[in-house]
C-alpha cells in the first residue's frame, strides 16, 4: 500500500534541508572570498567571476547526481522515507586552501613583481590545478578506499583534520570575531548556545540561521552610527557579476605551481576519501544504504569538473545526512540547493550575498565546525589514543605560527630572513617553527600513527613509519627547509639547506633506530 501512495518531490523537510545546505555553502564561499580579497588582496572579480561559477558548478552537480541516486535507490525499495547524501563545499580544505595555497602563492606572486591581475590569474591557475590533482587522485582513491581507511590509523586521519580545524578553523577566525567583538562575541555566543548546548532558539530558528540574524543586526544597526567604528563597513552596490564556467585548459599551465603545494593538497583529496567512506557508513546506519564506490566517485568527478571549469575548492558529501533525515529531508533539497548555488555562481548573486555578511558573523560558524572536527577526533578514537590524536596537533600549531610570522606586515622579510639563518645556538626557533609546519598535515599523520603504532605494541612497526617520515623529510614532503615549504632534491639545495635537511632526517634516523632496539627488548621480555 505504501509503494502506490504520491511521492511529494518538496516537502516541509526538505526546506530545512535547503536552508541548512545553503547557509552551510555560503559560509565557506564567503571566508574563501573574504580570506583572498579582504586578507590577500586578490581582486575581486578574478574571485567572483573566475573561482565562483566553477566552484559552485562541482556542487551544482554533484547535487544533482546524489538526488538522482536517491530517487533511485526510493523507486527500488518502494520507500518515500529516502533521504539524499547532502553534498557541498568542505570547509576545513577550502579554508586550508584559501589560506595556505591560494592567498600565500598570490603575496608570493606579487612579492616577484606582477601586478595584482596577472597575480590574480595565475592563483586562480594554481587553485584550478590543484583541485584537478585532488581529483584525479580521489577518483583513483574511490576504487580503494577501504584500503586507505586500513592504511592509516583513524587517530592520525581524525587528528591531522582536527589541528586544521583547531588552529586555522578556530583559532584564526576567532581573532578575526573579536576583531568586531560585538558582533563576532554575541553571534558565537548563539552558536553555542544553539549547537553546542543544544537549547532551541525563539520560534525553533535554526542554530546557524539565528546566529545570522543576531550578528547581521548588530553590524547593521550599530556600524552605521558608529558604535563598531573602523570595524564597520557599508556594503557594495549589487552587482550582477555573471560568469560562465566554461572548460578551460588554463589549469595546465597550474600543475608546474602545485609542486610545492603538494604536500597540502594530496592530503586534502585523501582525507575527503575516508570521509566519504564515513559518511556513507553513517548514511546507512541511518536506513539509506548507498554504494561507498559511487558516492566517492561522484564526488570525485564533480571535484575534477569543477577544477576544469574554474573552480577552487573541492566538493564533499556532508557527514550530516542522518541529522537532515531526522529534519524530514528527502530528495527535494539536495536539488534545490544545487540549483541555488549553481545559479549563484554563474549569475554572480553568491557574490553579492557574501559581501553582505562580514567576516565577524561568518566567523562564529567557522569556530562551531572547528569545535565539532576538534570533538570528533576524540569521540570517534578509543580513549587510549587520545595522546596519539593530541600529539598530532603540534604541527598544525606551527604552520599557525609560522603563517603569522611570515607575514610581512607583522614581521619584516629581512629581519626573518635574519632569524631563521641564525644557528649560534642550534636550528634558530625561527627555522624550526616553519620546518615543523611545512607538510603539516602529512606530518600529524606520520606522528599519530608512529604513536597509535607504541600503543598497541607493534614497536617494529612504529620504527617503520618512523623510517618512512625520514625519507619523506629527505626530499621536503614534510619539513621542507625552504620557508615557503617547496620540495626539493635534496643534492640540489646549498649547503646551508643541506646542513639543515640531513639533522632532521637523522632524528628520525636515530628515533627509527632507538625503537627498533626497543622492539627487539620487548620480544625477549
């Protein structure tokens, strides 16, 4: 009886979905907007008529390809209850991208002597090419997934995302909320009060929605008066910034620039591959059971579509999927949402949008999704890894410090030239800060997993990755000598560099060494 009932393509749930969805969506493009205009300087239009309409098309279609699985997998099993895999921008690599990749290679462009457009085109190259590389290599990864997952340790998976989203996802947007502190302090404040207490808002607002609302009507109401002072700034004129996201080759001309960004951007593609395969797991946990294969490799075509068409920031299925079940969601939000975005992004109202909300009210958004990424990597490891998950946050503190440190307006180019060349004491703490933080991620991989390797008492094996992060420092896959963190041959660098690459990679020459030994104690013993 059930199967021969109407199937409503929208219902009241999906509408939850759609404004949870979208608001998720807008947020991330208006750090990554506000992350490369307002802090880099990249121009504007390159952003919103270049890196937007490609961006927003991997979500478009990727969207459009989950609520078409939905309703497949609804007319197979007769169910009106299916709920479609929401899919969207991920915010820790989008904001690793904008902050690490994309704005560092436009001050580096402009620090070499072009000027800000051609600057602007060749980032907007280098983000192109490296959400290519990410999805070639996540379409490869979706036919062994489950050997990635098996591969490496959840500690260090789950902990090398939560030190992005510690230090640069909660941390770095919270000096920028206390920057405006009465709009950025309130609006958090309802943010927590919301999503992290978990008590319902006034008229059952959503959690995001209202923390909206509070700081848009502070800044609003108190900016133009001029109780926020230079914190205040009235918005543009609406503007219809069309652009099409048209193929394009431009991104070959991007792959020689991604080489020293490859130790982040590899790591961002692999993470959103055991991601996917969680949140397929979580999806049908919940009642909806999809194919792990075909949720990754439609994320990974639209990843790959994306970055041909002009994108930036590469697409992931959302691990909420249960919490917009719950909401009442079925398939008619993941299409909507699609087609908002999409829409957004080729007819430039996404633009508009996002220079409508500050970085003071995007911001608290970004410290909950910091909080929850940070809180998981506890939950989803046993209790007797968690020195294990904490171990790996060290590196992601240093690539903090070391992006604040580079920059020139905080410390001068040649006095850290300076600091970092002075070895009358040993490597200066300038040299070590940016060595340690070069390869962060790939490096609170190899440190969690060493660690969780001690614990379960396969000593041999820990010595193993240990080795391993030896030969990956030797060639700077991970502390890369040089400060903007480059990889290298290592015969090829001075002697000055040379001096520095062979101490770190004999201490983890001699911690290989030493637990090797231990391994061999613990055997007799």
């Amino acid at each position: 009886m059930a199967a021969t009932l109407p199937r409503r393509r929208f219902t009241g749930g999906d509408l939850n979905g759609v404004l949870g969805l979208v608001v998720d969506n807008l947020s991330i493009l208006a750090f990554l907007a506000t992350a490369l205009v307002g802090i880099f300087g990249v121009p504007a239009d390159i952003v919103f008529r270049r890196m937007f309409p490609g961006t927003a098309l991997g979500v478009l279609l990727g969207n459009l390809a989950y609520t078409w699985m939905a309703r497949r997998l609804a007319h197979r099993t007769g169910r009106h209850d299916v709920t479609a895999m929401p899919l969207g921008l991920d915010a820790p690599t989008s904001i690793g991208m904008a902050l690490l990749v994309l704005g560092p290679a436009f001050a580096a462009y402009r620090q070499a002597g072009m000027d800000a457009l051609s600057a602007g085109e060749a980032t907007w190259r280098l983000g192109m090419a490296s959400l290519v590389v990410m999805g070639m290599l996540k379409f490869v990864l979706s036919f062994a997934g489950a050997w990635v997952q098996r591969s490496v340790p959840r500690a260090g998976l789950l902990g090398s995302i939560a030190g992005i989203a510690l230090v640069l996802m909660g941390f770095l947007p919270l000096v920028e909320i206390m920057r405006v502190p009465v709009v950025g302090f309130a609006g958090l404040g309802v943010v927590l009060y919301a999503l992290v207490a978990k008590r319902r808002l006034p008229f059952g607002l959503p959690g995001v929605l209202g923390a909206f609302f509070v700081g848009v009507l502070l800044y609003y109401g108190l900016g133009p008066i001029g109780w926020l002072g230079s914190g205040y700034h009235a918005p543009a004129a609406w503007q219809w910034r069309i652009g099409f996201p048209w193929p394009t080759l431009g991104f070959v001309d991007g792959f020689s620039a991604t080489v020293p960004y490859l130790p982040l951007i590899l790591p961002f593609g692999l993470l959103m591959v055991v991601g996917g395969i969680n949140v397929t797991e979580s999806a049908r946990a919940a009642g909806d059971d999809y194919p792990t294969r075909d949720i990754l490799l439609v994320e990974a075509l639209a990843t790959l579509v994306a970055g041909i068409c002009g994108g930036v920031a590469q697409t992931t299925p959302y691990i909420g999927q249960p919490a917009y079940k719950a909401m009442g969601a079925r398939t008619g939000y993941t299409l909507v949402t699609g087609l908002v975005i999409g829409l957004g992004g080729v007819l430039g109202y996404l633009s508009n949008l996002v220079e409508l909300l500050p970085v003071a009210v995007l911001a608290p958004i970004l410290v909950f999704v910091s909080i929850g990424i940070t809180t998981q990597a506890f939950e989803a490891t046993p209790l007797r890894y968690a020195g294990a998950v904490v171990f790996s946050f060290f590196p992601a503190i240093a690539r903090m410090l070391a992006i604040k440190l580079g920059d020139p307006s905080i410390v001068d180019p040649a006095h850290f030239a300076a600091l970092y060349a002075d070895d009358s004491h040993g490597v200066s703490a300038m040299a070590v800060i940016a060595i340690l933080g070069n390869g962060f991620i790939i490096t609170s991989m190899v440190w969690a997993s060493f660690v969780v390797a001690m614990i379960d008492g396969h000593v041999r094996k820990a010595a193993g990755i240990v080795a391993l992060g030896g030969v990956l420092t030797l060639f700077g896959i991970i502390h890369s000598v040089d400060p903007v963190g480059t990889v290298y041959l290592p015969w090829m660098l001075d002697v000055g560099q040379r001096g520095l690459v062979w101490q770190f990679v004999a201490a983890y020459g001699a911690l290989a060494v030493v637990l090797a030994g231990l391994s061999l104690s613990s055997r007799r013993e």
